[in-house]
C-alpha cells in the first residue's frame, strides 16, 4: 500500500492557478486570509514574503513557497510601496491571463500563484504537517516545478474544455513533488508520519496499520514484525511520528471511520467492526470525542455540506 497516494485521494486533493504576475520594480501585493493553501512560485527576480506576524521570508528566483494555512501576507520587492490587494486586480473566471503591475523599473520579477484544496479535511491531515510556511529552494533536479506549472499557465490561458478537471490533476501532481522534496529535506523526528514513512522499522509499522486499522495491534506485534523490542519500538515510534502508536492507531481508525460514513452508505455497526470495535456503542463514544459528532451526525453532516462546501471555494477562486 503506498499511504500517502492514499491519504491524498481520500481527502480529495485539488487546486488551481489563481495569478501569473509580471511585476516592475517597485510593487507590492497583499492578499487576504483564504480557507486554503496558497502557493507561490517566483520563476525571475527576487521578493520577500511578510506575514501578519511579523515573520519575513526572501525569496530570490526558483523559490517556491506555500502559505499552507491560507494566512494574510504581503509579497513586495519594496515595503515602502502601497500594497495592492489582490481582490482589487480585475480578471475573468476561469481565465489565468498575464497581469502586470508594479512600477516600470527593473529589475522585473514574474510569479505564478495558486491553491491546493482539500475537500474532505480531517485530524492530521497532510496539509496540518506541513510548517505554516514551506519553502523549496531550486535543486539540480528541480526542472520538474518549472515544467509542470509552465504546464499548468499554458492549459488556464485559455478556456478548453475538461480545463477544470485537467487544472486540478496537474495541481495534484504538483503537490506530490512539493511534499517528496519536502520529505526529503526532513530530519528524523521532523514531519510527523510523513517524515517517518521512510524510516526502515517505523515505516513498515505504519503500512501494516493502515493496510489493517481493525487489527486489534500491540506493541509487542508490531515492533516483532519489524525487527524491534517493544520497548525499542515504542520509543522509536513516539520519537519520529509525534504521538504514541495507540494514539495513532485510533487516529487512523478514526479516520478511516469517517471516510466510510462519507463514502457509503453501511451501519454504524459494521463500521464498526470494520475499524476493529466490537460494539457500536464502544465506537460511537470513541468516535465522538475524535470528531465532535455522532457517526449518524457526522455522516449526515458531511453529505449535506460536502457540496456547499465545493462551491464555497470554487466562488471564493473565482472571487479573488
């Protein structure tokens, strides 16, 4: 099982370009808090990146960085310039034309901005691993970013049709390479179970729980299936996941829950039991205190707002 293929396809990963900037020194552009991750690639000159904060970020040409909570920010090439907020910048729905701005000195800069979404969030998610801001610094390896959002400019130039679904399949592809050069830069005990994925004890530990969250596992089995004593184990999983594996465990049935109450339309009970509870009452108790909600509230919940919730961000990218 490749769990992080999974996790993106269940929480229904998606995204889009919102701008393609050239900018003439001296410019300066604010935008506002958005109930996604904003991304942000400088392909030429340099910027910095300010949050409300305080904290700064430079960002010089190939950088690519993501607002991963969606927070207010300002990206200038001089502070002392007005800030021009993005909502003020005219453009048709739909469309990712070239919009300049700044004034006409150099050096001249040019960056693409988008979103990544998340339809189905949850505990843990991948984007709540991610630090508040991500930066990725060029690489020798790195003309995949430049080739794929090129790509992406390109395919919202103009309007096609299939243009959202195809917008959002390259968004997907993005976000992988984002979060593989990520991964890779991490040190142990740094991003969580994405980090420890690759870890050759603690990574198979993670496969066998989510290959079978109704297993009713121990530290002793576990740590046996992968070469380690409890002990050794248990301390190895807290030390690079961030929580213990009984918390993990729960987290990922938990989870796991809420995908099927989303996704189909079987009992409480057999949920249940297919997330490794005996009674439905044991469950719905555990179940509540992760989500706040009753499966049956949680389940009616979802598929009431699932939609609005679509068309909430869909208006929201269009708006800006």
């Amino acid at each position: 099982m490749d769990i992080l293929a999974e996790v993106l396809d269940r929480v229904r990963l998606g995204g889009t370009l919102l701008f393609h900037f050239e900018l003439g020194h001296p410019w300066n552009l604010a935008l506002p808090a958005r109930p996604y991750a904003l991304f942000h690639y400088l392909s030429r000159g340099s910027a910095t990146l300010a949050l409300e904060n305080g904290r700064e970020l430079h960002m010089t040409e190939g950088d690519f960085v993501v607002v991963t909570r969606g927070e207010p920010h300002v990206i200038y090439s001089d502070r002392r310039t007005e800030p021009l907020p993005i909502l003020d910048i005219d453009r048709l729905a739909g469309r990712l034309g070239l919009i300049r701005h700044g004034g006409g000195e150099q050096p001249l800069a040019t960056m693409i901005c988008g979103n990544f979404t998340v339809a189905r969030p949850s505990r843990g998610s991948v984007l709540e691993l991610l630090p508040p801001l991500l930066l990725l610094k060029p690489t020798e390896d790195g003309g995949w970013l430049d080739a794929i959002l090129q790509r992406m400019v390109s395919e919202a130039a103009h309007a096609r049709p299939g243009q959202g679904v195809a917008l959002s399949r390259l968004t997907e592809v993005l976000f992988v390479e984002v979060l593989r050069s990520w991964i890779k830069s991490l040190d142990p005990g740094e991003g969580g179970w994405l980090g420890a994925m690759a870890d050759p004890h603690i990574g198979p530990a993670l496969q066998l729980i989510h290959e079978r969250p109704d297993r009713p596992w121990t530290l002793g089995e576990l740590g046996q299936s992968v070469g380690l004593g409890r002990s050794a184990f248990s301390a190895r999983f807290t030390k690079l996941v961030g929580e213990s594996m009984y918390r993990y465990l729960i987290s990922r049935r938990m989870s796991e829950a809420a995908f099927l109450l989303e996704t189909s339309d079987e009992g409480i009970a057999r949920i249940a039991a297919r997330v490794g509870y005996e009674t439905a009452a044991a469950f719905s108790k555990l179940f509540h205190r992760h989500h706040g909600l009753s499966p049956g509230r949680y389940r009616a919940a979802r598929r009431s707002d699932g939609g609005r919730r679509q068309e909430d961000v869909l208006e929201a990218e269009v708006v800006d």
